[in-house]
C-alpha cells in the first residue's frame, strides 16, 4: 500500500461527522476531527447510534487534530477516548479553551448526568490538549510521528477554527 494515505471515516456521504485520517505508515497515523453525524444525515438512516462508535482501527493514531469545536468536528471524541485514544489533541488556542466546555455541554446531554464521570472526562481532554499559535510549524515527534509538521491556518468560520497544512516527511 502506498503510503502517504488519507482515509475518510466520515463526512463522506454528507457534511456532518467530519473525521478524516493521514496516515504515514502501518503504524503511524494522525485523525483530523472526530465529529458527529447531524441533522439529515441522521434522520434520513445515514448514520445509527451505532456509527457514532468508533469502527476503525486505532492503534496506530498518535495525535487528533481539531480544525474547530463545532459537534460534528468534535462530538465523537468521547467514543474515541472510549475506544482507547490517549494521544495529544492539536488545536488552535482559541479552540483549546472552548473544546473543554462544548465537550462538557454534550456528554451530560448525550451520555450521562453524572458529574463525576463528566469531570474526569474533561480532565483527561485537558490534559490532551496542545494548543499551538497560528501559522508557525509545529514538530508532531512528541506524539511518534516523527518527521511530521503541522501548521494551523485562520478559517474564519467560528472562532478558533483552522484549516490544517501538514508537511510529511516522504515514506
């Protein structure tokens, strides 16, 4: 298989459940965005409850990048921490202080009341956040993706949100 590869594990039949996927090699990989299916998408039959769990490998994914903290960019991210993800969570700086509260918002809407689980929850994506500054390279080695860079551009779409440069070193 040749490798660089993008994969698509959502938004691809529609606009929501943005989750995308660079991988480098058999081992190597970096996710961008973990969202939900919304509106349409799901009504019509185009995404179960079941779809919303994670049913891709990952043992190969070393990092999350987040382009903004809209639902369907982010709103899988507890099945993804569920399904055993505890790599790093690049963002921009804006989206690393809003991620924490939208995040908190849907799981004790979507997944439960309790508030302990909830706090624990949002300590572990605390603790996975790297926020990086705009337009500056930033190494991903830390992660285990060596050789990989990435760079956050402004969108202007809500604040925060980017779109992802990545530079990758040829396989």
């Amino acid at each position: 298989m040749p490798y660089p590869e993008i994969l698509h594990h959502g938004a691809v039949n529609g606009v929501t459940g943005s989750c995308h996927e660079l991988r480098l090699n058999a081992e190597q990989g970096v996710l961008v965005d973990c969202g939900l299916f919304q509106g349409a998408e799901v009504s019509r039959g185009g995404a179960s409850p079941l779809e919303l769990q994670i049913e891709f490998p990952i043992s190969h994914i070393k990092a999350l990048v987040i382009t903004h903290v809209h639902l369907d960019h982010v709103g899988r991210l507890p099945y993804l921490i569920a399904a055993g993800f505890q790599g790093p969570i690049y963002c921009s700086q804006p989206s690393a202080l809003l991620l924490p509260e939208v995040l908190e918002d849907a799981v004790r809407i979507g997944f439960t009341r309790n508030g302990e689980v909830v706090e624990k929850f949002i300590g572990l994506i605390r603790q996975l956040i790297r926020p990086i500054p705009y337009g500056q390279w930033h190494d991903l080695g830390e992660s285990g993706l060596q050789g990989l860079r990435l760079r956050l551009h402004r969108a202007g779409h809500i604040l925060g949100s980017v779109y992802v440069e990545f530079d990758c070193p040829v396989m």
